[in-house]
C-alpha cells in the first residue's frame, strides 16, 4: 500500500499542470475534468475503486482548471 500512495503525486503532477489548456474558462475546467478523471481512474484503479477515482479526479481538474483560469486573467495572484 505504501507504494501506490508514493505514486499519487507524480501522477496528479501531469493532471495539475496541464489543467489549465484552453482559452477560455469553461474549456480550462472541462479540459482540467477530463485528464482529473482520466487520471483518478487510473488511480483508482490501483485501489479497487476506478470510479471514485474518477470522480475525485475530475473534482481536482475543474479546480485546477479554474483556478489557473483566474490565475491567467489576473484575479489570483
């Protein structure tokens, strides 16, 4: 168990960094969504769980997504 939790910040690392593609806020979420869940499933995968995963997954890219969204428009510094 200790090396599959080793494993879940190099793989969010992709996920987080690219987040944030698209040009628009809806498209930064939704592409932030769907590599979150990608991921999560992957992850969850390992776990027993792929969907939950998914879900936490796609939860933590739409954050990322807009959160780097605001970021680029000037609202978070």
């Amino acid at each position: 168990m200790k090396m599959k939790l080793s494993l879940l910040p190099l793989l969010l690392l992709p996920v987080l960094t690219l987040s944030g593609c698209g040009e628009t806020t809806t498209s930064r979420a939704g592409s932030g969504a769907m590599m979150g869940a990608a991921t999560g499933a992957a992850i969850g995968s390992l776990s027993g769980n792929a969907g939950r995963g998914a879900a936490i997954g796609a939860g933590t890219g739409v954050l990322g997504g807009f959160l780097f969204d605001q970021h680029r428009r000037g609202n978070i510094d």
